[in-house]
C-alpha cells in the first residue's frame, strides 16, 4: 500500500504496508466499494481478501480453484473469480465477512481471462438482486450469466438452469 504526497511541484509516493508477501504472482484485483474489500487473485489458484475498517485488515483466503485465478469481479454481495481451470467460482460475502461457494460455474473450454458485472434490471421479483456476469476465454468465447444473489449455496459444478438462480444466455 503506498501513501502518494505533494512535494513543490513534484509528486512523492512512501510505502506504507506491504498487504501479501508470497512466492506466487498477483494475477488479479478487484475493490467491493460498498463493503469496502479488496480482492486478490494468485497464480495459486487462491483470492485473498483484506477489510478496510480503520485499517486493510487480512480477512481470509477463498479456496476454489485448481489452477491461477486470472480475473476477479464484485457486484453487491457477490464476488466472481475466473481461472485457469476454465471456472468461475461465485462467492457470497455475508454480514460476519465470512464467504461461502455459491456456485462453479463451468462452460468454458479454455482459461477465464476476464470477467464483467452489471445489476439485472430486467427481473420480475424486484426483492431478488440479479446480475448479468459476461465472462471471456482464451476459448474464444464470451459467455453470458444471469445470477441471483439470493441463490441456494449450492456445492459443486452445476448446470445453469432458472430454478437454481443461475443461467447461461
């Protein structure tokens, strides 16, 4: 984390904590400003997550992919995390900071190299937070979900269908 301060004209940056010392390279962040976390993806194929209360505090690690996680995404509760393994695993933050697996979602042939989030707008429960999750592989496809925040935690590789809350355009 660095500190960046004006000096006369010039600009100063001063290192003011190191987050994660680790032998494997950062592949991916992402910040949930709402919730005020920042997500970390590693060629380990784990996500590290720090919490800014009064300081970045280490939160915990997301295990749930095999090979590098190569792109990160947040969206209200919701974190999504692509990799190398051709999945994109869907965490939900509850209020205690814990994370739970929602959902694998598995389709691509190829790595996950970048994920996109946007609000589901066009959804008949109001009550149920949707989001529309684009997801882009070295397959050479561009893949679209619709999720449900409010989905059962489902463990596993599922098949996308409406009733679990999540779906594949």
């Amino acid at each position: 984390m660095w500190r960046r301060e004006l000096q006369g004209k010039g600009t100063q940056h001063f290192l003011v904590q190191v987050l994660l010392k680790q032998e494997n390279a950062v592949t991916a962040l992402a910040v949930n400003e709402e919730s005020a976390v920042l997500y970390c993806g590693s060629s380990d194929g784990l996500v590290n997550f720090w919490e800014r209360e009064k300081h970045l505090s280490h939160g915990g690690v997301l295990r749930g992919h095999k090979l590098a996680v190569l792109c990160l995404a947040t969206a209200g509760n919701l974190v999504f995390s692509g990799s190398a393994d051709k999945n994109i695993c869907v965490w939900r933050r509850e209020e205690s900071g814990a994370h739970s697996c929602l959902a694998v979602l598995s389709g691509h042939t190829g790595p996950v190299k970048c994920v996109a989030v946007e609000e589901d707008h066009d959804r008949e429960n109001k009550e149920d937070q949707r989001w529309i999750v684009y997801s882009g592989s070295l397959d050479q496809a561009v893949k679209v979900w619709r999720v449900s925040e409010h989905a059962p935690e489902l463990r596993g590789f599922i098949s996308p269908t409406p009733e679990n809350g999540f779906t594949q355009s």
